[in-house]
C-alpha cells in the first residue's frame, strides 16, 4: 500500500518532507569504467568501438557494418504494420506541428544611442540522439528527440542504438525515418557516446549529444559534457494527480499505473480532496495490480514510492505541488485552468479528466522529455530551442561610442583592466582629433 | 611571440587543429576536498561555513554577521565616486533594456482535433550568484549576472562574495543595490555553493546558481547540479578578430590585448587578409606591452596562446572561425553585417571597427557570460531564459480524445505498455457507452 497522508494532521510536515527527500534511486558508481571506454574509444577509435559492442551486445561489427545501411532499414521498415505506421506518422506531425510554433525570433534594433543591437540564432550544426536497446527502446522517444532537432534545422542528425545480438527494432527505425534522423549507428553504452562526442574514423563527430539512457550512458554523458553538450540527465518519472471527488476512480488509478509501469523508482502521486475519493483510486489501483501486464513493475512502485495526500481544499493543494515541482502533472477538477495559474513548477500540466498523461506520452504534440526529480523548479521540458543557440550582436556608430564610450572606460578602470580601457580610449582619441 | 599561421600553406592544417586543440588551463583535481566541503556544509550549516570562512579568508563570524547588513552596504556605497556609480548606473540601465527584450511570450492554441496545446513560461523562484573576492571581484559581473536574474522576475536574488580579511568592495555593493540583489553574504569558496544548494539556518537555499569562481567553486557547482540549476563553466576568456587591411593597427592590438589582460591562458587571435597588416598589429601589441599594466598576465598570453592567421579572402575567414567557434568576435571589415551572415558559431559579434569588445563586457547591453573554449557551437550566453523555464500546457476535449487517443492506445501496446493504453482506453469506453 501506498502511504496516506493528510494535510490538517499534526505531523503532516513531517511526512510530507520525508516523500518529497525519499531517495528513489541508487545510481550504481561507474565513473571510473566509463572514463576507460572513453579513453579507449578517443585511443583507438572504431576498433575500440567494435571491441566494447562485441563484448556487451554479442555482436562482431567491423568498421563497414557499424552504420545500418538504408537497406537493412527499409528491410526492417517492411515489417511494421500499417496500423503502427499510420500512428506512428499521426504523433510525429502533431510532434512537429507543437514544436514548430517554439522556433525562436531573431531581433535587432537601433536604440537611443545609435547602437545596433540584437541577437541572431542558429541551429546546433551536428547532434547525435541516444537509443537505449531492449525493453527501453522507446519509438516515441525517438521522435520526441529527433523532431525538435530537425525542427532547429540540425544539418546532421546521427542516431546511435544497440542491438544486442544483432536484433534491430523495425518500430524505432521507423520512426527515426519519419523524424527525419541522417544516419543510425548499431552501438550503445559509454563507447556510443563517446564516438558521438569525439568521433571516429567511421562517425564523424557532433556538437550536442540527447536522450536517454543506463547508468554508463548517463556517467559518460556528463563526462563528454563540456566538449559537447548534452541535456538534462532524466531520473525516475514522476506524475502528480490532483482530483476532486468528481472523477472516475478508475481512470485515475490507470493515470497514476502509466506512470508506476515505467520504473519500479516511478512515484505516483494523487492530492485529492475528498478522502473516500481517495481510498476509492487506492481500491482501484489494486484491482488493475491484479491483471496489468506489468504489475511485477508497477506493483513496487505504487507500494514504495506512491503517495495519496488529502488536503482541505485546491489553494493548499497548489501549494503542495510547488513543494514536489511534479515532472507530470494533472488537474482533475472542476476549473483546471484556474487551478494552473496558481502553480509555478511542474514539468508538463495535463488539464482536465479527458487529459490523460498517456496522450502526452505520445500524440498530444508536447515533449515528454521533462524535467525530473523537482529540477522542474530550474528547467524546462526538451524543446527546439536545446538545439540551438544564441549569438548576441552589437554595432557602435562613432556616435554611439561617443555616447556610452567614456563610461566602459571609467568601468575598465575600476577593475584595473587598463587595456580595455585604452581600446575604448584610442577610438575616442581619433573621434576627437 | 605568438605563432603566425597562413591559411595558404601546405601545413596550415597541421597547425591550425594544434592550435585548436591547445590545453590552455588545467584544472586541478579538487574535486576531493570540494565533496568533503560540501559535505561538512549539509551536516552541520551554519557552523561549517563560519569554520571553513575562518580558515579560508581569515573572517571570524557568526550567524548573526554571515549577512552583510543594509547599514554596511550604505556605509559601503557611500564610498564610491560620482563618476563610477554614474558609470554603473548607465550600464545597468542598457545592460537591463537589453535583456528586458530577451523575456520569452507565453502561448496557447486549439488544433484542429480541438485540443488545447501551448505552454507557459515562469521564473525560478529563487536564484544565487557567486561572485568572486579579491582581484577578480568585477562590479560588470554582478551587472551581468543579476540584472538578467531580476528582469526573469527572481523572487528572491540571493548573492555570497568572500571578504578576505573582512575588506568589502564597495563597487561590488553599489553594483548589486543597483541591480536588486536582495541578500548579500560575506562567504565564498565551495562552502558558499553549498550553502546556496542545500541551506542553513540562516541563508535560505535557492533553485539555480551562476556566477564566475575559481576551480573549488567550478567544483562544487558541478557537484551540486541536479540538486540546483547551474549555469555553464567558464574557461579561460577568448577573442576572435577577423580584420582586413583598412583598420588601425593599435585599435586591433588593444581589442587583442583587452582579453589577454584577463587571464595567462586567455586567447587573442587575428585573421587577416593582410599579412603586412598582420605584422603591423604584432608590432603594436609589442609596443603596447611595453607599459601595460598587466603585461606579466597579457604578455604570457599572448605568447604562448596568440595566433596571426592570413587568410586569401574572407570567405576562407569565415570558415575559420566557425571551427574556433569565438566567445567574442570582432569583424573589423568593409561590410561586417554581410560576413556576419556568413558565420554559424560565435558567443557575440561585434560590427565594425567602431566596437571594441570592451563596450560589451560594460556598456553594451548583452551579456559579457558568454561560452567559451568552443562551446558557442552548442551553447549561448547568459540570458534571462537562464532563470526562467517552460511549462507545457494541454487540455483534450472528449472530442479531442477521440480523434487522436487511439493512436495513443495503439503507441503504448507496441511499448508493452498496457496501463498507458487503458488510461485512454477507460476514457473512449465511457465516451462510446
């Protein structure tokens, strides 16, 4: 059972502190293995890489087979069913059609001064998208990756998955195909990243490396951070519900299982604030336990790390919810909207009972790559604008710098930073001649 | 003397990616005694920041004295000349209209299958800025860092600067009243970071950090990442000018000079049409460190990181300085907007012969936190977007859900996802019923 909590009891605090410090993950110490890979694959390039895939995937790769040929991807294509297609292609223009309107706007202007100013921005040049392989391998991450990146306009979009024993994934290459991916690479783990980040003979290198990813591919990830970039580093999904009395037990339950099925560290969380409405969701989460495919996950995850919070009314269940910064969150309540405004941090808002989580997941057409572990706070979900970048712009008229000119000089001096002083002064000199 | 490279020789390659690949700074490996820092600082608060302060910049304090009081930082400002707060008040002003542009719209819309998509966009509610004691405690910087932080609608600014021997700066003070700060500490080092990250009794933690610091601080931010935003950390500064033969040849070696001053490893770098050109601003930069004030920092820079590169047109220098991906980039030719067009990667670009980079590290208006050793190629400048993030909103009618949560259904049984599924599922059943 999950633990019950309610927000007018004396040590409320207290437990509600403790769910929100409970650690739900130990991340394994592998930094030490990974900084090897690395050093090995920056040492000996592809043949390190084929050495490492031969070892963890049992697959004997040579420099020519490490990329999947268009062929075999098409081959593998060929096999996925019209039905899959169809929603496949269905959740990548809806993907794209959301990301689009995040494509950012150039500005320049000429202020009082006479100083032209603004900033210009341009996509990354090369990223490279992480696939996990196995059960992890996820199409829908596949698009939620690529078509941001695309959307950008990343010239070159490179792929990396594994696939152990040599078995591709008709349905992630598809959808690497739909979402516009440049080349795909059959490895994995910290050799992947590696590769990506320095590049071999084979792979040439790139500028941003994401998605998700084990424990190697995250401690690899941090530590190419630097020489590329990379973006957040996911922990454990997380979804908050918050419901009134007025909804369908079920449907809740199911809402608070997606979650829990992903991770046995997935936390689910309900605020209600009606207690039998409560009880009625954890009745009901037990029921599904019983048959859902996946309960040997979810089960674990509900009893460990699930919370069901009863709160006096909506304003301290908003209060809540900034504490927990929620990665998922949704408001099943009469006035979802109203509710919203008075919440600062969470990772994506599902508003309304017709809103499951799930529809975010997939087709909904926002990113469900979000912030995790309250880092909502600081950070925001993946978005067009991680694949690209900024570059500001300035132009002084000789008036220009007549006019603001002697106060960088005097600012200069202050920091005993003669030189940019005099690069000031010089200019002025001959403004004066 | 720096190396002179011509971009038409049979080894240029050769030497341009050595070049690229210098190793200006080596980071000692604190990382050690930051963890046991950091560590101190969560166990036992307040007492261990007023310990390590002791120890580190010979301050005896206690919690009563951490924060430097409004009646301090009066008698502090009181200090400053006219013409130096006149000074920072002008930059802070354009520093501020600046960023005010760089605050991001909110958006929301109904697709076609009537769902309601969009996102909302909100401040961190509680930001730290790190700024360093002694010689490296710039008045720009606070600038730089908290105008950017207040424009976002930060709450709460918190800052912790060192005071070695108890000495207050008073620039640093006036900059930060300027800018809205509203705590100031007189602590620094790892333990500061900490104290930001987790809390003590007596300084509230906060969301997010930034600010420049030595490598015990770099440390401890990438140690308290996750737990706290953190922005980038920043190598040693780099400038770029690419200048046809049609320029004064001091101007250029003072810009040239203006980022060598900052640090030994530091990088200035010209590319030219004109080799005599080249020559003449080598001459100059000699010159100049003759009686520069900090030509036992410039001069070594210069030295041993210095490059002159000739190229045979423009476009040849262009190409080169998408591979050195500038912090700063100053195009001294005929048309810079026209060859501006022309470069991908650049941290900021200053127009013209007319705009030392100097003007942009004051007066300017965009931010003087810019990414350094190549990163501009996946990373930008210090913005207000650093201190705010996204929250995406989306609302299903049941009209919306039946349009496009079968695919839904469909996506989450190929990911053997059933309680995703049945969360739509649950939904359309009641709909068709």
């Amino acid at each position: 059972m999950p633990v019950f909590l309610d927000a007018t009891s004396a040590d409320f605090e207290v437990e509600f502190t403790k769910l929100l410090n409970a650690k739900r993950e130990d991340s394994p110490d592998v930094d030490a293995v990974v900084a090897d890979i690395i050093a090995d694959v920056r040492a000996r390039g592809d043949q390190a890489v084929i050495d490492l895939t031969a070892k963890f995937d049992r697959l004997t790769l040579t420099a020519d087979t490490l990329r999947i040929t268009d062929d075999e991807i098409a081959a593998a294509i060929a096999q996925v069913s019209t039905e899959d297609r169809t929603a496949l292609e269905l959740a990548a223009a809806r993907i794209r059609a959301y990301h689009a309107r995040q494509l950012p706007q150039d500005e320049q202007w000429t202020d009082e001064a006479g100083a032209t100013l603004g900033w210009r921005w341009g996509a990354v040049s090369a990223a490279g998208l992480y696939v996990p392989g196995g059960l992890a391998s996820y199409p829908s991450s596949v698009l939620m990756n690529a078509i941001p990146a695309k959307v950008a306009g990343v010239g070159r979009l490179a792929m990396v998955v594994p696939t152990p024993d040599g078995v591709l994934n008709p349905l992630v290459l598809l959808a690497a195909q739909i979402s516009g991916v440049d080349e795909v690479y059959r490895i994995g783990g910290a050799q992947a990243v590696a590769a990506l980040a320095y590049g071999t003979d084979t792979i040439a290198p790139v500028d941003k490396i994401t998605g998700p990813g084990n424990a190697f591919v995250a401690a690899a990830k941090r530590r190419v951070f630097g020489k590329v970039g990379i973006d957040m580093i996911a922990g454990p999904s997380e979804i908050l519900v918050v419901a009134d009395g007025d909804n369908d037990p079920e449907w809740i339950a199911l809402d608070l299982l997606s979650q829990a099925e992903h991770d046995e560290s997935a936390q689910s969380l309900l605020i209600t604030t009606d207690a039998a409405f409560g009880q009625a969701v954890a009745d009901a989460v037990e029921k599904q336990l019983e048959t859902l495919q996946r309960a040997h996950i979810a089960g674990p995850s509900w009893r460990d790390f699930g919370a069901i919070i009863t709160v006096p009314d909506l304003a301290t269940a908003a209060a809540l919810t900034d504490r927990i910064a929620p990665e998922h969150l949704e408001l099943c309540v009469g006035d979802p909207e109203a509710l919203s405004k008075n919440i600062s941090h969470a990772g994506a808002i599902f508003l309304g009972q017709w809103t499951p989580e799930a529809i975010g997941d997939y087709v909904g057409g926002p990113n469900h790559v979000l912030p995790t572990a309250r880092s909502a706070r600081f950070s925001s979900g993946l978005s067009v604008l991680d694949f690209m970048k900024r570059t500001t712009i300035a132009r002084m008229t000789p008036e220009a710098l007549r006019a603001i000119g002697p106060a960088a000089e005097r600012l200069a001096t202050s920091e005993s930073l003669e030189a940019h002083g005099l690069s000031v002064t010089a200019r002025l000199k001959k403004l004066n001649d």
